[in-house]
C-alpha cells in the first residue's frame, strides 16, 4: 500500500505514465507533466461546496442552452 500518490511509467519508452492514489488505485494516465498536474491538483484539495451552491440558488450563472 502506498502512503502518496506515486507517478509509475506505463510503457518501456517512458512516454505515458500513470497515477496512482494512496490506495493504488489508477487516477489517470498520460504523459509525465499531465500526472504531475493531476498530483498537484490531488494535493491541493477542494474546497468543501457552499450551502449556497448545493442548494442550486445561482441566480448569476447563464445557461449555455434553454431547458
């Protein structure tokens, strides 16, 4: 079991690697700077949804289409 996520190359040309998550479990594949993007975003975290936003009061945003 991993205690990070870890960045593993996929192919013997070292061209795509894959992430895997503290439990080894693939996050996503491609080259090596797309896995440390998706490592850094791992790492920073989001931020917990706003009662505001969950109860879908947003009276600011525009549709792109009409439903």
């Amino acid at each position: 079991m991993y205690t990070r996520p870890m960045i593993l190359p996929l192919d013997s040309t070292g061209r795509i690697y894959v992430l895997e998550d503290e439990k080894g479990q693939i996050v996503g594949t491609g080259s090596r700077e797309v896995c440390e993007t998706m490592m850094y975003l791992i790492g920073a975290g989001l931020s917990p949804a706003t009662e505001q936003a969950q109860t879908g009061n947003r009276s600011n945003v525009r549709a792109a289409i009409t439903i």
